[in-house]
C-alpha cells in the first residue's frame, strides 16, 4: 500500500493556478524525486502536503488517513516532516539544541531528547558542530540542520525541499551521502533544482511543469524524454539531441 | 541551556559562568536588608521585589515565549485587588492571593484563546486594548471601590500577609521566598521541553510548527504562567501599600513599567528581570531625589529602552555576555 497520496492537489492565488490537479502516490520505503524548473509549483505542492498551505482543491492521504489541511505540528504528529528551502535554523539555539526541538516530539524529557538529538546528529554526520549556535552556521551546516532536525521527529516520510541548493560540489556530495543513509530508514520525497543530484538518488520522479504533473517515471525514462528536456533546457536544446 | 547567546564551556570558566549569577543574585537579595537597614531601604528592598516577581512572571511570555505583552497590569491588578477585596470582607489574604491567581489564569485564557490563533503581532496590539478594558471596567465598577480604590487595614502577621508590617525586613523576605518561586519555576521550566518548544517559538514558528510544537498551546502556558506571577506580584504590592486603586494597580502605565524592567535586564535570561528591577529601582529613586518626583526618570528609562533595543535587544544581560566575551578572548 502506498503510504503518502497526492489527489488533485490544486491551489490558486488569486486567478493563478500554482498547481493544477496534481496527484501521484509514494511508496513506503521509496525516494520519489520532485523535479522542475523554478516556478514550476514545487514548493507550493510541499507547503500543501505538510500543511502550511490549504489546497484549493484535492487531498492528501497520509497511510489511509486523510491529513488535508490540518496544522502543521499535526501532521508532524501522523508522521510526516518536512525541511524548508529557505532555512528556518533557530538562530539562538545550538545546533544540538535544534534537533532536540525535533525530538521532543517523541521525548518528554530533555534527557532523552537531548539523547536522541545526539544520535540523530551522529546519523547526519554533524555532531562536530553539536555546540554551535544557529546564527553561526554556513548555509551547508544549515541545511543540515533543517534535515536533523526533521529526522529527530521520528517521521515515517520524510520531505526535503532543496536540501542541496546552494551548496558547493563537496558540500553537496556529503548531503547527497546522508539522504542515502536516512533512506534506508525512512522514506523521502525531495524536491531538487539539480538534476544530476536527483536522477542517481531517485527511486523514481514526478516532473512538473507550470504547475502541472508532466510525466512521472524511473530516472531513465525522465532523463529520455523529450519534453522534460525541452522544459528544463529549453527548445533548442531538445531539438539538438534528438 | 543557552539562553544567554553563548555556548557554554565544561571548563572551570564555565562552571563560575553558570553558577555565578545564582551566588550573586541570592547573595544581593538575602543580604541587602542586613546591608541596608534603615525603614526607607527596607521600602526600596519591597518595591524592588515587586518590580523582580512581576517582571520575572512577565518575561515568560515576553522574553521565551517572545510575545510582548503591554497588558499585564491587569494581572498586577487582579492580584492587588484580590486581597484588597479580602481585607474589605475580611477574607484570609493568603486564600485571596490564591484565588486572584487562579482568576489571572482564567483572564489569560480568555484573552489567549482567541487571539494566538492570528498570525502576527496581533498579541501586542490587544494586550493594549484588553488593559484598557479591565482599567475602564474596574474605575466604573462599585463593588471594586471605582476610582478610589480600597484603603487596608491589614493586621501584623506572617498568617495576615503582613509580617513585621510595610517597612519591615520580614516584609522584605516574605517577598524574597515568592520571587524565589518565581525564579526556581523559571528555571525549571526553561530546562523542560517546555522551555525549549518556547524559544523555538520566538525564533521561528514556522520551523516550530514543522517540528510538531502546537504553537497556540505553548503560548498560552507560557501566558497563564506569566499571568499567575505578576498576580502574585500585585497581591505582594497592595499588602505593602495597603491599598489598591486602578491608577496604580491597573493602567497602562504599570504595564509599562513591568515591561520596561525586563527589556532593560534583558528578555533572553532568567536573571535579566532581576538586574531590570535593581537597575530601575535605583535609578528611579536617584533621579526622584535629584530632580523630584516628576516622572522624570521614566525619560531616562524611554532613552535607555531606545538605546538597549538598537544596539543590544538583550539588555543588561547582553551587554554583561560581550564584555565576559570580550575578557575570554583576552585571556587565550
């Protein structure tokens, strides 16, 4: 059984719509990649799912239940977490400290959360950075951050908006090394701007296109075709490698 | 916890850092009746605990929490009039204090409920309306002595709320032991989860609320907390004063007042309303003798307010930090 479903999510502001009956399911255990180019609604369709937008029209299915529009803290008590593309790193807390906000969701006592907090940060590879303050990070270590501190809510999916953007080659490969050791734990969705991070990572992936769900398929199907092609790279492109 | 802006060391340094304060703070407060003994020090000593209870409570909500609260004279009022009412009626004072703490609890669900679940700065804004609300509405009313107040007639005694009477340093600590609980449950508070889901909230709710912190629960204990002991403070005040008017004890001034103290101390710590109310206790009074008694030292706090909020939003404390700072970078 599918453990996240997507139904026809579509959201106007104002006359715009910023996605258009979007529906695609996840599967336990799976890394679905989120692509497109920017604007394409990416961002609009994760703020939906994790409930910090309501959808215009359409559901989200979380194991059966439907979770459409609830609070966010709700949602994150049904098992999904999500991190932001723009980072929202608590600025006076300690890296620790950040991931222990993450883990007293499970954990009533700031023993066991600052516990958990550490293992999580061992799990991320950042424990060397444990007694920083947010405000001192690099946008590599907050990044970071954003996806430890998801991690330490115990979620059963996991959404990672841009993870990687902005981040130079080694950086990167690090946080590529770490979503494929959470994901043997946990299933992801992530949404990335880069599609040479994305393709070898995925499972398989949703391309959308002005809102729309262009096509979805395994990463050697998306990398082939034609019409992704020309709405990443342009017309010219596509034509030159047909 | 790092509540102060800096990480904290597991050297000997560290150690003096985070039990420093406690032997200071404890220190000055236990011993300044003995240093300073004569009945007019004693009044300041009182005032002084008033001012560090109220602002201690306020800073919860204001400084954890980060929702500015320019309403809680009210609280301040519920609880002067609380024992006000029983000296009238011949109540037990201790009961009364009680049960104006249970009825600031239920005013701070009353206002919280409907107004954490907006967005933005709204809270600000209606604590203003809702003081001036409880001002009008206690000015107006008989029962509660309308603009007049209530004159007391407290008997001495540590059962009557009123031990050694106004001037007294047994006053003094009967005040000590209430901010002791103010600070102890502080302290307590800001090592629980509770503590931690309130400074993510001032940081970032958005992120907060991704990390599962019900937002409007957590505002709303950090309220009713800070709710409880500024009533306590209020009761503390009316005993001392033996009285209780709206002037006093419910106008926007004095909701002023209470914030004030803590911005200058310094929101981010549990000291920082401490240092406030010792800070602007001895100003008040200095500027009261050297220019009269004509709100000028309210001037000198507005300057010292605009200073603080430009160059160093945790105040007192804050500046403290960068010089402790300042003093480790020199000596590696």
């Amino acid at each position: 059984m599918n453990l996240l479903r997507v139904e026809g999510i579509t959201k106007y502001f104002g006359g715009l719509a910023a996605n258009k009956d979007i529906t695609f399911e996840v599967e336990e255990g799976e890394l679905l990649g989120v692509i497109g180019p920017n604007g394409a609604g990416k961002t609009t369709l994760f703020e939906q799912i994790s409930g910090f937008k309501k959808p215009s029209e359409g559901r989200v299915i979380l194991d059966g239940k439907d979770i459409t529009a609830q609070r966010p803290d709700k949602i994150c008590s049904a098992g999904l977490a999500r991190t932001f593309q723009i980072v929202k790193t608590f600025p006076e807390l300690t890296v620790l400290e950040n991931v222990m906000i993450g883990s007293f969701h499970r954990e009533s006592s700031s023993r066991a959360a600052r516990k958990y907090a550490g293992e999580v940060l061992e799990r991320v590879r950042f424990s060397h950075k444990a007694d920083a303050l947010g405000k001192e990070l690099t946008l590599a270590g907050r990044k970071r951050v954003e996806v430890a501190r998801a991690v330490a809510t115990r979620p059963r999916i996991l959404l990672l908006d841009e993870a990687m953007a902005g981040l130079n080659k080694q950086e990167s490969a690090e946080a590529v090394e770490v979503v494929r050791d959470l994901r043997k734990e946990v299933t992801v969705v992530m949404i990335e701007h880069v599609m040479e991070i994305l393709m070898p990572l995925s499972d398989r992936i949703v391309v959308l296109v002005e809102g729309q769900k262009l096509l979805e398929g395994t990463p050697e199907e998306i990398a082939s075709n034609p019409q992704v092609l020309a709405a990443y790279l342009g017309e010219r492109f596509a034509a030159r490698n047909k | 916890m790092n509540v102060n802006g800096l990480p904290q060391g597991s050297s000997v340094w560290g150690m003096v850092r985070q039990y420093l304060p406690w032997v200071l703070f404890l220190g000055f407060f236990a011993l300044y009746p003995i240093v300073f003994d004569s009945p007019s020090d004693h009044t300041l000593g009182i005032k002084m605990m008033w001012f560090a209870i109220a602002a201690t409570g306020w800073n919860m909500l204001g400084g954890f929490a980060g929702q500015i609260s320019l309403g809680h004279a009210t609280f301040f009022g519920v609880g002067a009039y609380a024992v006000a009412l029983a000296d009238e009626y011949e109540w037990n004072p201790w009961l009364a204090m009680i049960l104006g703490m249970g009825v600031a609890a239920i005013i701070a669900v009353i206002i919280g409920w409907p107004v954490f679940r907006l967005k933005g700065h709204y809270f600000t804004i209606a604590t203003i309306g809702t003081g001036e609300i409880a001002f009008l509405l206690v000015r107006n009313s008989e029962f509660l002595g309308g603009t007049e107040g209530f004159l007391m007639r407290s008997d001495e005694g540590f059962l009557n709320f009123y031990w050694g009477g106004r001037q007294k340093w047994e006053f003094y600590y009967l005040g000590f032991v209430l901010l002791l609980l103010a600070v102890v449950s502080t302290v307590m508070i800001s090592k629980s989860r509770m503590g931690y889901y309130l400074q993510a909230i001032r940081n970032n709710q958005e992120a907060a609320s991704s990390l599962g912190v019900p937002i409007a629960k957590y505002k709303q204990l950090a309220f009713i907390y800070s709710a409880v002991f500024v009533s306590i403070a209020g009761s503390y005040f009316a005993q001392q004063l033996q009285f209780a008017g709206p002037d006093e004890a419910f106008s926007l001034d004095t909701s002023i007042r209470i914030t004030i103290i803590a911005v200058i101390g310094g929101v981010l710590s549990k000291w920082g309303p401490m240092i406030g109310a010792i800070v602007f206790l001895f100003l008040s009074e200095w500027t009261n003798i050297r220019f009269g008694g004509n709100g000028f030292d309210l001037v000198i706090f507005g300057f010292i307010v605009m200073v603080m909020a430009a160059f160093e939003p945790n105040g007192l404390i804050g500046l403290g930090n960068r010089f402790a700072h300042l003093l480790e970078k020199a000596k590696s």
